[in-house]
C-alpha cells in the first residue's frame, strides 16, 4: 500500500463505494493478477469496439459503397446515381450491376493516358526523391547525436507547415517572371525566361518537395540501426568503402527503402493538389480525372469507378506498405 | 563514393537543406515585396507591411481561418482519443479476433490517395442522408468526421511505436499490486505516452488544419476551411497576401514545434534520470 492509499480516510467511501468490494475481491485475487487481467477484463472489448466501430463505419463502408456506385447508372437526380437494388412488381428484389463505367473508362482514351502519365509521374518522383532522400538519410544517420537532431528537427519543420503553401512557393520560383528566371537573366545566362510551370519538371519538383520528408524519415530509422561493425569487419578484411556499402549498407536498408518509396509511390499516384497548381493543362493526372467527373461532370457513377480503378493498382503496393508498418511497430 | 564520401554525402545534405528551405524562404521574402507582382522586386517602397494588412481585413481569410481552427481543434481532440485507443489496442492487447483489420484500417489512410478518400467520405454522408437522416446536409460535422478519420490513423501510428519503446513491465508490475486495468491506464500508460499524445494532438491539428481535397469533397456550400480559399486563389497565380498568410504560418509553426521540441527533450532527459535513480536504488 503507497502512503497515498494509507492516508485514505474514510470519507473515501462515499465518493468511491467500490473500494471495500474491490479490496475483498483483492484477497481472493488470483495468482497472477496481470495475467489473469488482461486476459478476462470486461474493459477489453469495449476499449477495442470504439476505434474498430469508427473505422469500420468511417473508412471501410465508404468503400463498399463506392464500389457500389461504380457498377450504378448516372442519372439526373439527386443524388445523381441510380439505385442498385430494386423491386420488381413490388416482390422480387432484384440487382442491376451495369458495366458500361469500366467500359468507358477502357475505351475513352482519356483515362487510360491519365492513369499510364500518373503511374509514370509517381515512380519518377519516387526515384528522384530516394537519390535525394538516401545519402540525406545516410548523411543524417552518421553524423553526431547532437548534429542529428538538429538535422532531424530541419527535415520534420516543413512537414508541420501547410503543404498547400509549399507548393504554392514553388510557383513564385518557377513561373516565368519568377525568381529562379529573374536570376539567371540577371546573370546573363539566358535572354528568354525558361517554361518551367505546367511542364513534367515542376510536377516532378512539387512532388519530391512535399514527400521528401516521407522517404528520408523511415530511411533514418533504418540506417541509425545499422551495426557499424560489419564495415569496420568489410574493411579489415580489405573491402573498399563502396564496395562495402553496395554489399552491406544497401542491402540492410532495402526495408526501409521500400517503406520511404511507397510512402511516397502510392499519394503520388492520387496526387490531386500539386498536378493542379504546377502541373500540364494538356495531360491531367488521375486524380484530376476524378475530382473533375465529380465536381464538374457530377457523373458519380464514373467517378467512383476511376477510385476503384485506382485502388486495384494500388493494392499490392499499400499491403506491401501494411506489412512493414506493422513489423517495424512491432519489432522495436 | 569512391573515396568521396566525405564530400558526396555533406555536398547532398547541403543541397537537399537548401531545397526544402528557400523556396519557404523565398516565398517570406517577397511578403515584404510592395509590389503587387510578387516576384518583381520594388525596391523604393519595399519592405513594407501592407499585405499584412490587407490580409487581416480580408474577411473571407479571416473567417475561414476561424472555421478551419474550430474544426482543427476539435479534429485533434478527437483523433487523439480514438488514436490513443487503437494504438493502446494494437500494442498492448495481444492477439485477438479483428486486429489484423483494425491494424489495416489504421495504416490504410496514411497512404491512400486523398481523392479517394474525400469520394469515399462524400458518398457515405450521402448515402447515410438518404438512409437515416443524418447528416442533414454537408458541413462542419462532416469534414470533422472527415478529418478524424485519416488523423486518427497518424495518431495511432504514433502512440502504438511510443507504446513498444516501453515493454509492459510497468503496467504488469501496477496490476500485480493490485490496480485495476483503468488505474493502470490513467497512473502508469498515460504519463508514459503523453509526449506521443501531445505530438499527435499537434499532428492531428496540423493535418487538419491543411487539408484542402477532402475538405474540398465532404464540404457544404456554407463551410469554406482556409485552405479551400487559399487553394482557389492560388489557382489564379501568385498573391501578395498568400505570402503573407504563409510568412505568418511558417513562423507560427516554427515556434511552437522549437519550443516543443525543447520542452520534450528536457522532460525526456529528467524522465530518463529518474528511470536511472529508480533503476539503482
């Protein structure tokens, strides 16, 4: 007993009428209280039930129901989606499943060349960021604890700041009366301002910009692990320093190259923000295509299909992405 | 590398340092800039703070600044409490029946594509109208929902990696003197998690505070958040009073995560003596 519970009075009781009960119930308490516990406490399903029902009702039925949707007819009404499920005469209830969203987003080639850009937008900035991100990670990982965290404080700062504005920076550098063009005019090296808004280049910019955090940061936490003995051991045994990091470094920090990239791959896909204030006017990318059959076609049924479209390429990488998490959450 | 890791790497820090900061730094610059061209510097009148001015009598800006902190705040209290539940569940409660789709759930909205997400909301309000009523229309309820959503899941990452930095032989050791699983909670995993409660408030208000597309989806006519007007403005090309507003919120932020920053190291340094001083005696 703790002094705070010696000191209790007996006023105590009124306030908590359970404490004599529970005292009781504590003499016949079994051996292991911890054990027994967790495993029999009546709290145990409730605690679980509240984040399980939310996110089952918030996250996983949203998308059934766009799933739903997609295989619906558009109509004109609200809202714009015809009904799934019908009567027939009042007795029969019936599904009408229609294809023709998936049909047209085969067939037009709009969605096809959209998808294929957003793909290839994705993984070029993926790749630019890990060859900017990894000997940043590996820069960072290496140097001094009290170095570090500064570093570390410097990486995490522009994440807590709003994305939206740091894209929108880019636009006062980029666009051509802007300041990356005004300098090089200045010093002479160009006559014509170069186009660099709405080009490949900018979305590929805005993209490694916003997600370089995102690849650097599970890098980190992957290189600050490495046991630096088995360089010290390559370089005994006489391997040179790049030939001891292709064969021992590299291949230690594959997890989380892996994580950094598809943090990065998978939003990049969907990006919506970016391709909008940096990006083409020619060539939209996929989210674009779907926030515009949305908000400006109100064509619901197609919309939902395009989501879906997109989920089914990005489902293999988000479990890769789930299975890390969770083993690096529970590994630690 | 060969023989240039001693250059390659400080060259590719430095780089990557200057490519994350002056474009931020820019962009505070030119919000001192008198002209309305932005980026075309006007030297004689410069620096000046009329946008700042401008910006506090816009009252569009103003009043969806105020929106988007009401929803932001109460986002975070919320995400923070349904975060703090999923992580205590997934680190500390074993296995049990559903954790395989609750640690799904809670790592899916870090990744997923914000379109869909904001669809797959939108579609839900809608259809839940149509079934029960509620949501009677789309506004502040339903970003807030929204945004608990996929903060929440931020919020969980956070508290369960917290949590398995400790192993549970404090917990185990309060149950077996005798405390019950809530005391256990309120006396002993909450004080060692609230540094991770705290920066998953703080994240969850940021997340929210940010977020345009979702919003963008699962917003009413009547409820404009701030980074709906500034996205829209935007839109149109650069802005003086933008650069202020961002000035602004980058010093904001720059302060807070500093301070918070200290403040943590020094209570993590204290807790570790004292973990030490326990650990001897």
């Amino acid at each position: 007993m703790s002094a705070r519970n010696g000191k209790r009075t007996p006023g105590s009781l009124l306030t908590r009428p359970w404490e004599p009960l529970w005292q009781l119930f504590h003499r016949l308490r079994p051996a292991r209280w911890s054990a027994y516990v967790r495993d029999h406490w009546i709290g145990k399903p409730l605690v679980t039930a509240v984040p399980m029902i939310w996110l089952v009702l918030f996250f996983m039925v949203p998308f059934i129901i766009v799933f739903g949707i997609s295989f619906s007819q558009s109509i004109l009404a609200i809202p714009p989606y015809e009904s799934l499920w019908g009567w027939v005469d009042d007795k029969v209830l019936t599904l009408r499943l229609h294809l023709g969203n998936y049909n047209y987003l085969f067939t037009d080639t709009l969605y096809v060349s959209s998808y294929l850009y957003s793909v290839k937008v994705a993984a070029v900035s993926t790749l630019f960021c890990l060859l900017l991100g990894y000997p940043m990670a590996y820069g960072i990982a290496r140097s001094p604890p009290t170095q570090r965290n500064i570093f570390l404080m410097l990486i995490i700062l522009p994440f807590w700041t709003s994305f939206l504005l740091r894209v929108y920076a880019w636009i006062g550098l980029l666009k051509s009366n802007g300041v990356i063009n005004n300098i090089l005019m200045w010093l002479g090296l160009i006559d014509q301002p170069i186009t660099m808004m709405q080009t490949d280049f900018a979305v590929y910019i805005g993209i490694v910009y916003s997600y370089l955090p995102f690849m650097i940061l599970p890098l980190y936490s992957n290189l600050e692990k490495h046991d630096r003995t088995l360089l010290e051991a390559a370089a005994d045994l006489g391997a040179r320093p790049w030939k001891a990091f292709m064969r021992i470094t590299l291949p230690l920090s594959m997890p989380g190259i892996v994580a950094g990239s598809l943090l990065v791959f998978i939003p990049a896909v969907g990006e919506y923000v970016i391709p909008s204030l940096l990006g083409r006017t020619d060539q939209l990318m996929i989210g674009r295509v779907l926030s515009d059959e949305f908000f400006e076609n109100r064509d619901w049924p197609v919309a939902s299909a395009v989501a879906i479209a997109m989920l089914v390429l990005l489902v293999v990488p988000i479990m890769v992405f789930q299975r890390y998490q969770n083993r690096e959450l529970a590994h630690k | 590398m060969i023989g240039g890791r001693k250059f390659f790497v400080p060259t590719m820090l430095a780089f990557g340092f200057a490519f994350l900061y002056v474009p931020i730094l820019s962009m505070i610059f030119f919000s001192f800039n008198n002209s309305k061209l932005v980026t075309v510097m006007d030297w004689p009148n410069s620096p000046t703070l009329k946008w700042y001015g401008k910006l506090f009598q816009n009252d569009q800006i103003m009043g969806a600044a105020g929106l988007s902190i009401k929803i932001a705040t109460m986002n975070a209290c919320f995400s923070v409490i349904l975060g703090t539940l999923a992580g205590l569940v997934l680190a500390r409660f074993g296995r049990f029946r559903g954790r395989t789709l609750l640690a799904a759930m809670t790592t899916a909205p870090l990744v997923m594509p914000e379109v869909i997400t904001g669809l797959a909301m939108l579609l839900l309000f809608v259809a839940m109208e149509q079934l029960i009523g509620w949501p009677a229309g789309r506004g502040v309820t339903t970003i807030t929902i929204a945004h608990v959503t996929f903060s929440m899941a931020y919020v969980t990452v956070i508290i369960q990696s917290r949590l398995a930095n400790f192993d549970d032989s404090l917990e185990e050791a309060a149950m077996d003197l005798g405390a019950r699983p809530a005391k256990v909670f309120w006396r002993i995993t909450l004080p060692l998690i609230m540094p991770a409660i705290i920066s998953g408030w703080l994240l969850a208000f940021t997340l929210s505070w940010d977020d345009v597309v979702i919003s963008q989806f699962v917003a009413g006519p009547s409820s404009t958040t701030l980074p709906m007007v500034i996205f829209s403005k935007v839109r149109l090309g650069v802005s003086p009073d933008v650069n202020a507003l961002a000035t602004l919120m980058v010093l904001i932020v720059a302060t807070g995560v500093v301070l918070s920053a200290i403040v943590m190291q020094r209570q993590e340094k204290r807790r570790a003596r004292e973990m030490q001083l326990a650990a001897s005696d």
